[in-house]
C-alpha cells in the first residue's frame, strides 16, 4: 500500500511540475511570436522596407512599427506596466531602416513578454480598459494584443511575395 501510495503522490508531483501556469503558456506564446516575426523583418529585403503594394496603404516596416505601437499600448493597459514608447511613435520613426525596424520591433516584443512576466494569474481576471473606452479583462486584453500583431504580420505576407520573397513557414507551436 505504501508503495502504491508513493508512485501515486509521484505521479500528481510530476503533474503539476509539467503544468504550465497562464502566465508562462503566455509568455511561450509570446516568444513564439517574436521569433516568427523576426523571420518575417529578415525575409524582406533591406531595400523593400520602404514597399507599399498600393500607396495608400502602410508601408512594410510601418506596418511592423504599427504592430509594435499596438504591443506597447496594449500590453501596457493590460499589465499595469508603463509603456517606454508613446503612442503611435514607433510609426513615425523616421529611420525605417531594416537594422532600425528590427530593433523596434524586438524591443516591443521583450516588452510584452516581460510585462507580461510581472503578472499573477489571477490578474489575468481583473478589469482594464483599453483606449479610454473598451472594458475587459486584462487577460482578455493581452489576447486582443495577441490578434492585432498576428494579423498585422499575416498582412505582410502579401508584401513579402510581392516582392518576390517566399514567407517563413508557419509557427504554431
């Protein structure tokens, strides 16, 4: 019986070890992202930063600081974390350049996974709001953060084939 009862405790120990919490799948995720954007900012040619598929529309690296803007504004309102970068500013960067780009864009991604970092699980449930009007959960905010950079970087694709650029494959997991 006391064997049993040692392998079982052994087994629930190993289970909750593997157990990821919210925050660290989170931040997995996250990690995920960045290094599946950085495949993407180092797929497009230096000199097709510039690149617009039509002119009223975002170029490639505006797109990408657009994407970076967000994950600053978001990831602040929902972590609480003061953001280092106002508004919009990454956009306006006059140095658009793929060296300037790239390390734009990483640092919004750092900032992301390590606010994100400084979270509880149960912050995940507390209320914010972002942009002065839309009431949600913080976890529910950083999955809204989530969405806008994935769909901002899935927009480049197009660009990048435009350009005659073969996109980087998939990272799901």
């Amino acid at each position: 019986m006391k064997i049993l009862l040692s392998i079982l405790t052994l087994v629930v120990m190993n289970t909750f070890v593997q157990a990821q919490s919210p925050i660290e799948e989170m931040v997995k995720d996250w990690e995920r992202a960045k290094a599946y954007t950085k495949e993407y900012l180092d797929a497009m040619p230096a000199d097709k930063y510039g690149y617009k598929p039509t002119p009223e529309i975002r170029s490639f690296a505006q797109q990408m600081l657009h994407l970076t803007d967000a994950n600053y504004g978001f990831a602040s309102a929902a972590t609480g974390v003061p953001s280092p970068v106002g508004f919009g500013e990454s956009e306006k960067s006059t140095d658009q350049s793929k060296e300037n780009v790239t390390k734009l864009v990483m640092a919004g991604y750092d900032f992301v996974i390590n606010s994100i970092k400084t979270m509880s699980p149960a912050q995940l449930n507390e209320v914010t709001t972002l942009f002065g009007r839309f009431e949600m959960s913080k976890g529910k905010a950083l999955e809204k953060c989530f969405e806008h950079q994935t769909h901002h970087r899935g927009q480049t694709t197009i660009y990048l084939r435009l350009v005659g650029v073969t996109p980087p494959n998939e990272k799901l997991f």
